[in-house]
C-alpha cells in the first residue's frame, strides 16, 4: 500500500463577491479531483490549534502528523534545517525576508509594498545578502542566504518572547506599528535599506521594472526542535518534494527523503508534472510514503490574484491525475489525501486559521462518496470535523 498527500498551500479561501460568491476552489476546473470526491471521504480539519499563529509551519507540521504542541519551537529553525544552518540549543534564529518597502525618508513612515521583493531571484538574492553579510556579521549575528527572497539570521545565545510580524501580513501598509520592539533588530532593518537601496542588483531591478530588494525584514523566530523520525511514529518510509525551505525542513528533521525535482519555484510557474512524476518514481523505487507540497495557491493569495490561484489549482488537479493513473497503471493500492495547511483567501492576502477541507480516496475501497464535488462547502456539508489536524494523517494510515 502506498500513501499521498498532496498539500496545495492557501488553496482554500473565501467566496469572493466579484466571481458570483464562489471560492478559488468553486471556480477551478478540477475534474479529476471531483470526479474522486464521489468515492472519497470529505471533511474539515483544525490545522491550526488555537493559540497558534496560522501559518504554514504550524499547519504543515499539523498536517505531516506532528502535534504543534509538542513540536512547533518556531518558522525559522524549520527553515534553517533545510539550508544546512547547524543550529545550537542557544541559538535563536529568525526568518529574514528581502521586501521591497516605499521610498519615504523616514523608515517608520514606508509601507510594505512586496514581501517577496517581486519573487526575486536565488542569485541575486545571495549577492545582496553575501553584500549584506560584511556588515551585520559579527557577534551574536550571523547572517545565511536561502532561496529566492527567504534567508535567515542566527543569535548566539538569543532570548526569545519578542513579537514579530509576518511581512505577507502588511502588505500595502505602513510599517509603523508592526516593527520589532528590539531596536537591535530594528536598526539593523534600517541600515540593511541604506545599503539596498543603490546596490547594483537592485538598480538593475527598477531599471528593468521589478521591485527592488530594498530591505531586510525579520519574523518567525524559533529554537532548534527535536522532532521524533517519521518513521518511528508511523512506520512509513516517508519522503518530501517541496520548492520551499520550510516544508523541506520539515521532512529533514523528520528524518524523511528530500525527493529532487528540476524546475521548481514554489509559484505558479512551478513544474507541477516534475512534482507528480518525481512521487509516483519515488513510492515505486520502494518509499511508503511521499508528501508533495504545492506553495502557488498561498503566494498567488498573498498577491491578490484570482485568476493564478484557479490556474494553481487546475494544475493541481493535473497532478492527483498523474499520481492516480499511474499507480493504477503500476498495479499499486494507494490512499491519497488532498488537502491545503490553511486558507489564504484573496481578499485578506494572508492566512486565516479556519478548519480546512480535505479529501481521502482509496484506490482499494470506495469510501463514504455521494459528493458532487471537493470545495469549501461541501467539506462543511458532510459534518465530518476533525478537531486536531495532527490526527488526520492516523486516518490515512488507518491506524
């Protein structure tokens, strides 16, 4: 028996009132998707426990069957793991993001125009923040270059307990009230503009009309977690296909395989086939178990985009299809769980806590069926809850 989850990140959201009340997930074509909903089971899962903050990392770590409670020390570290950062049990670490902010004279007075600094990429990333390095450096600060726009900062011997704010949060406000409280870090951000700012990678950038990376901005910080092996917990050879540091982390320090895949971005413009493809190759090269995170919906919500959140889902809907056929092809009972972490709806342009949908199909044996269709809706029509999303993978496996 093989296992999947395909996790497509923010995919669920509100009824939107320009698109006739529906949903992202009412509008997209997805025929395959609704054509398992018949023989699936469908409902809503709590991904995010109260108290926590609704973010892909509480979620994610939720829905890979890991109890927040007992796992969750933080984004950051889960991030760090998937770069190579060797972390300390003294170490915090933050998230640092390359945001574009708006040119006001004062720092406090800018407002946050593009957490992602228009998704700018992986090599120029690493220049600015290698630039960056020379001058933020030194004792307890040491600076790491990520992928794209997603890079981290470790404190020796950092205190924790200081408020921070998501930068995907305040997009198109101002930045006033939403800096750090240590004016440590603060000052860095600050200083990390006058440096930005003429750099040559992002004169480029505004020469060339993208957004520049005119600033650093740090949140989600976290300690080193221990988290038990996949394997130990469920007795599944578990592997990951993610694009992004987080979701990557994740299976690293679940002591699960990073599944390579070319031509991933964690956008709409991924390789959504790679990602399929790259599963099917690895449940038949002997693993039990594979998890394919898909970012493109939630990016596509933080941005307000309609119409790149339906085509990421289409697309989704293209990858249960090729999963599905051909593991049917290769002979192989599978149970598949389709689901997002959290909803991102467009309108907010940021996480909201709210049970999610998900759907479970086995290949062996119809399940409960009757539904026309896998939405939003129709999850809450079945009253089916499950209150602790960490659970929710124990139906999978049936245990």
């Amino acid at each position: 028996m093989k296992y999947i989850v395909i996790l497509g990140d923010g995919m669920a959201g509100y009824p939107l009132s320009e698109r006739g009340n529906k949903t992202c997930l009412q509008l997209a074509y997805k025929p395959y998707i609704d054509s398992l909903a018949h023989k699936s089971i469908l409902g809503r899962a709590q991904t995010v426990p109260a108290g926590y903050p609704a973010g892909s990392d509480v979620a994610n770590l939720s829905v890979m069957g890991y109890d927040p409670a007992r796992y969750y020390t933080g984004r950051s570290p889960l991030e760090a793991a998937s770069i190579g950062i060797p972390l300390k049990d003294t170490d915090v670490t933050l998230r640092c993001n390359l945001v574009t902010l708006s040119e006001q004279e004062r720092y406090e007075e800018k407002t946050m125009l593009d957490y992602s600094s228009g998704e700018i990429s992986t090599e120029e990333a690493r220049e600015l923040i290698c630039f960056l390095k020379k001058e933020f450096d030194k004792p307890p600060f040491t600076l790491y270059a990520g992928i794209s726009y997603r890079h981290c900062l470790v404190i020796d011997r950092g205190r924790t307990g200081e408020t921070f704010i998501p930068p995907h949060d305040i997009s198109d406000k101002k930045i006033t009230n939403f800096l750090p409280s240590d004016g440590v870090l603060t000052n860095m951000m600050k200083r990390s503009y006058e440096l930005l700012y003429n750099h040559p990678v992002n004169v480029a950038r505004k020469k060339a009309g993208k957004n520049p990376a005119n600033s650093v901005w740090f949140w989600g910080e976290g300690t080193k977690p221990n988290m038990k092996p996949f394997y130990e917990l469920y007795g599944k050879r578990g592997g990951v296909i993610s694009a992004v540091d987080l979701v990557k982390g994740l299976g690293i320090l679940a002591d699960m395989q990073t599944i390579p895949v070319n031509n991933i971005t964690g956008n709409w413009d991924t390789d959504f086939q790679g990602k399929a493809n790259g599963a099917v190759n690895a449940l038949l090269g002997g693993l039990d178990f594979v998890y394919i995170h898909m970012e493109a919906p939630d990016e596509c919500g933080h941005h307000g985009d309609t119409e790149k959140k339906i085509y990421s889902i289409e697309q989704i809907d293209g990858v249960v299809r090729t999963v599905c056929e051909r593991l049917n092809e290769a002979g192989e009972d599978y149970a598949l769980l389709l689901l997002p972490d959290h909803p991102t709806p467009i309108a907010l342009k940021t996480h909201v806590s709210d049970p999610v949908p998900f759907l479970l199909y086995r290949s062996d044996n119809a399940l409960a069926g009757g539904v026309p269709c896998y939405d939003e809706a129709q999850a809450e029509q079945t009253g089916y809850f499950i209150p602790r999303g960490h659970e929710l993978i124990k139906l999978l496996f049936q245990q």
